[in-house]
C-alpha cells in the first residue's frame, strides 16, 4: 500500500510539472459578441480592458483553470451614442456591475464548462474550445500557448431585457448573445 501511495505521489507531482499558470497578453487576445439586431444583421462588438490568468498542463494539452474579469464600461460597438446606451441601466449598468466574470469549472473534451457573473447574477454556462495544442518560444524568451472559446448565452438570464418592438412586428434586439473570445497567454517567469 505504501508503494502505491509513493507511486500516486509521483504521477501526480511529474504530472504538475507540466502546468504552467500564464497571463493573458491583452495585445494579441480579445473579448468580441455579437447579437442580432432588427431581425436581419449583426451588431458586433468587444470589450477592450480585461485581465486573467489560466492554468495549462502542456503534457495533457489541457486547460486547468481560467479566471477572466472584463470591465464593463470598456464596451466598444464603434458608436458611441449605443456605447453609452450599452453602460446604462437598460443593458449593463457599469456604474453598478462594473465587472463580468469567468471562472472555469472544467474542460471536458471540447466544451468548456464555468461560471458567468454579469450584473450580479452567476449562471453556468459551456462553451467551446480550441486549444492550440502546444506552447511556443517567442523571440524575447518567453513561453506562449492559447485557446478560443465560443458559445451563446440568452441575455435576458442575466437581467437585460430591453428591448423595443418594431413596426414590421419582431425586436430590436435579439435574445441569443454569441461569444468569441480569443486568448494567448505568457507563461509566468518564477
């Protein structure tokens, strides 16, 4: 039993040495979405300050953890007139709930399965993800690897129900928000 206990011990010690807890390069990721607007196009957007960290075992090609936070009020839709509207009550309320946030439960196979919190409310949520399947060097020394994630939430979970009807009949906007977010990271230096 003991051999056992050692032999455990030591799987999962080498298996450890694999991990690496990276940085996200906000230079070279993004948070993007984009959801229907008037029943007939997308309106895309992003949001351009956010931060975090994630696990990745290099041996096993898998991602371990994830922590994101995206700050609000850096909503980007290329107008500013519907940015500002996207702040306010109506939709985000940066003022109130500055931050969205993601914590990864677990990555089986490809999905992504983890806790969304947007204004105030945490629901669960999978989605999709493509890993690069390797780590790189890149010219100034340091370790690099990345992932995408990709999936659809309903808005109105998290409390924005806004919404105005339109004459032809249908909204305004649409329900179903897709997700893009593109993620490289640098591996941290001890």
């Amino acid at each position: 039993m003991k051999f056992i206990k050692i032999s455990l011990a030591s799987i999962l010690a080498s298996t450890a040495l694999f991990a690496g807890t990276y940085n996200v390069d906000k230079s070279h990721s993004s948070v993007e979405f984009k959801v229907k607007h008037m029943m007939v196009s997308n309106v895309k957007g992003t949001f351009d300050d956010f931060k975090g960290s994630f696990e990745y075992d290099e041996k096993t090609n898998t991602l371990k953890s994830l922590n994101g936070l995206v700050q609000v009020a850096s909503v980007n839709t290329a107008n500013e007139k519907r940015d500002k509207h996207l702040r306010e009550s109506d939709f985000f309320a940066a003022e109130q709930y500055p931050n969205i946030i993601f914590d990864l439960d677990e990555v089986k196979d490809d999905k992504a399965y983890g806790k969304l919190t947007m204004r105030g409310v945490t629901k669960d949520v999978v989605l999709d993800i493509d890993t690069a399947g390797q780590t790189i060097k890149d010219p100034w020394g340091n370790t690099r690897t990345g992932f995408t994630l990709e999936g659809k939430i309903n808005r109105f979970d998290y409390g924005i129900k806004y919404n105005s009807l339109l004459e032809a009949g249908g909204v305004a906007v649409g329900d179903m928000v897709k997700l893009t977010v593109e993620i490289q990271g640098i591996l941290k230096k001890n």
